[in-house]
C-alpha cells in the first residue's frame, strides 16, 4: 500500500529532527516545510463541520479543539481549531523547533524572540542602574521576567506557507482567528512534557505583557493560563501514520 501524504510529511518530521548529522539538518527542514506547505484539509480528514460558527456557540464549548495526531518522544503533530477571534494566549517554546500549516480560515500570529541584540542591550542597562524613566529591575532579579523582542506579525491563511520557529527565533508566540474559526496543523520537536536539559520536563508557560520599554521591546511575565482559554479534544479519523511509516 501506498504512504498517505501525510505520513510522508511525517516521515520527513522523524528525519528532520532525529538524524544524529547536524550538517543536514537545514536541508532535511527545508524539504519538511516544503512538504508541508502542501498539507490540506483532505489529507488530515479534517472535520469541516467544526468551521460551522454555530458550533462555537454552544453550552460549555472550549474556545479551542485539539486533534492528536501523533506524539513520541521526538516530535509531536496535531491540529488547533480555534472559535472565530479565538486566540492562543501569549506562550513559549523552550527549546524547541515549530512548524504551522493553517488549514483552514485565517489566524494572526504575534512573534517575540528573546535574547536577541536589542533585549540584551535592555537588560544590560538594567544591570547597570540605568536612571531612564522606562529601565525596570533587572530581569535576574524578578523570577518569571523576561526581555522580548516583537519580530514578526502575520497572517497566514491555507494559500500562506508553513510558519517556523526555533529555540532562537520566534520562540514566543499569540495566535488568534481573524473573524471566522481557523485550523491549523502544528509539528514541535521536541514535545511539550519531554525532559529539557538541567530541568524533569518541559513545560509551556503562559506570559502577559507588562510594558514597553524601547521600541518594539517588551518586559513579559510568566503567569498561569488565562481563565478565558481551555481546550476540547476531537477524535483523529485520519490516516493511520504508526501503520504506515516505518521507524
């Protein structure tokens, strides 16, 4: 029998980010976003009837749905559905790679990174004493505290290519559906809840913005979801990927 698209997108996934030779790793990404950028609807047997906005509108319906994939201890691909002008609030990814294919609708995505020039520049002045009206406490200082840089706004719809982060770049993210329900397909490697070095687990955490302190430069701190965000679960009735794929 012949591999279902997406289980060649996930076989593709598995090479990326388990192959022990790092000279290829910018190839084997480069042909993962290729692959992915070919992802639709049909090939995830998505159900379209979750786009319905009425479905959103019912008792107790979680602002979010999640369908899992397929999760090990290397890579981890699932689809975020979210309600019309529904959003992912502001959240990290320690350490790790992400990849988004939007499926359905449209979502606006807001990118910070940190440790970048411009945040270590801020948080060295901090360090320093700086008398500047907008210099806060050093970072070191307030547990939770971080320095980030916005770097990228967009919005991305079906016909838009993959987006990516990485453990430098782009690595805190918000999500938000723009008028209308949105899906999208999301890859990480490695999971959320698999061990990181010098810590038991990796574990997302949430941020609010504080303030601005130079342009485009922004103090945020960790602090627990937000109230208004939980999740549902919808049952995967797509390919089966173990059977196909050979590990």
């Amino acid at each position: 029998m012949s591999k279902t698209y997406l289980a060649k997108v996930l076989k593709q996934a598995l090479n990326t980010f388990t192959s022990k030779n790092s000279e290829i790793f910018s190839t084997n990404f480069a042909t993962l976003i290729a692959l992915l950028d070919k992802v639709t609807t049909e090939h995830v047997d998505f159900p379209t009837q979750i786009l319905d906005p009425k479905v959103w509108t019912l008792p107790d319906k979680a602002p979010v749905s999640c369908i899992t994939i397929y999760e090990d201890s290397k890579i981890s691909m699932g689809i975020f559905i979210l309600k019309p002008n529904g959003k992912l609030p502001l959240h990290n990814h320690p350490d790790m790679h992400g990849l988004i294919k939007v499926l359905a609708g449209q979502v606006k995505i807001v990118s910070y990174s940190i440790n970048t020039e411009k945040t270590k520049e801020i948080d060295l002045k901090s360090h320093q004493g700086s008398m500047d009206r907008l210099a806060m406490p050093p970072v070191s200082n307030k547990p939770g505290l971080v320095t980030a840089e916005l770097v990228e706004i967009t919005v991305a719809n079906s016909n838009s290519p993959p987006c990516v982060l990485n453990p430098n770049f782009k690595n805190l993210h918000e999500i938000q559906s723009v008028n209308e329900p949105a899906a999208f397909l999301d890859i990480l490697s490695p999971p959320y809840d698999c061990p990181e070095p010098g810590s038991e687990t990796r574990t997302c955490s949430y941020y609010s913005k504080l303030c601005q302190v130079s342009p485009d430069v922004y103090r945020l701190q960790e602090t627990i979801s937000p109230s208004w965000y939980w999740t549902d679960s919808i049952p995967y009735t797509g390919p089966d990927l173990e059977a196909e794929v050979i590990f």
